[in-house]
C-alpha cells in the first residue's frame, strides 16, 4: 500500500478480536515507525510504554468513562505515549516562539504509529480521554500521559465506514 491507499483505509478501530494477538513483528515494525517519526529538532520528547495482559487492561480501565472507549479493552495492546523535556534547542525555540512542539511531534508519532499498523493489517485507535495520574500510577511514569493509541486485530465484519471529511477547498487556501 502506498501512504495514501493507508489514509484511505486507516480508521478508528473500536472493536478487536480479543482472541488473536498481534505478532511480534508487526509490532516492531509499528514501533519502528515511531522511531523515525520526525520531531523539532530530532528531540522526540515523548516515551512509548507497551502494555498487555492485565497492564492493558487496567490502562484500559484509565481510559473509559462516562460511556467512552469502553472497547479499549478488548484490544490486546495498548501504546501510552508520555511526555518527555524537551531538548534544549527544541525548549529554546518553543519558549522564543511560544509554539508547544512537544504537542505537535506527540501526534506526529501517533500518525506515523496508526499509518504503519493499516499497513500491518492492524487496528487502532487513538484516544485522548483519559486518567492521567491512574495511567501514570499504573505505569510508574513520572510525565504526563498524552495519548493512549489500542492495537489489534479488528473483529471479522468491521467493515471500513465512509469518511466524512470537510472539502478540501474548505482546508485549502493557495496564496
């Protein structure tokens, strides 16, 4: 699949397989996609924390509320993206430029991270709602926790839903 075949088949996975595991492999290809993911200044302020079995289902746990991401824990692994300082020309030029980079790369690693499992054959999700300190307590991180993605196999039937997106003259303006 070329980049855009994967922008076009990548979706929210919000119902896993819970019986079929993901193979080592793919996920070291999905976290060696991160690995390459660019950052400001080749800093890549952010952790990745691998989490299955019973780890995964109390981060699961961290992210569901008031009725969302309830399937978070069907998946069989999630990927707690964390935050990390800043190098210190990244921290300059964020606090010159009052720009959060460490935001922008944060989901930068996250794209590069859900292209990779489409191209795997995987699902994923990424959520945002989420307990930070549960997930920290539980992970004995000492940053924040920026973004919870789940990773797996979709169930039989989940089939690709048509996506709504604004027209690109609506995003696009040529000056």
């Amino acid at each position: 699949m070329n980049f855009l075949e994967i922008a076009q088949n990548r979706q929210s996975c919000r119902s896993y397989d819970e019986n079929k595991s993901v193979e080592q492999e793919k996920l070291d290809a999905v976290l060696q996609a991160a690995q390459l993911a660019p950052s400001a200044c080749n800093g890549q302020p952010y952790h990745l924390t691998v989490c299955r079995g019973e780890t995964a289902k109390a981060v699961a746990a961290a992210t569901a509320s008031m009725g969302l991401n309830g399937f978070a824990s069907q998946a069989p692994i999630l990927i707690v993206i964390s935050e990390k300082p800043y190098v210190k020309s990244a921290a300059v030029g964020a606090k010159l430029k009052k720009n959060d980079y460490r935001s922008i790369d944060i989901g930068i690693v996250a794209a590069y991270l859900t292209a990779e499992a489409a191209a795997q054959g995987l699902g994923s999700c990424i959520l945002g709602w989420l307990d930070d300190g549960k997930i920290r307590s539980i992970l004995n991180l000492d940053q924040p926790v920026r973004l919870v993605i789940t990773l797996g196999y979709a169930k039989d039937g989940d089939k690709l839903r048509t996506k709504k997106r604004k027209d690109l003259s609506e995003l696009v303006t040529e000056a």
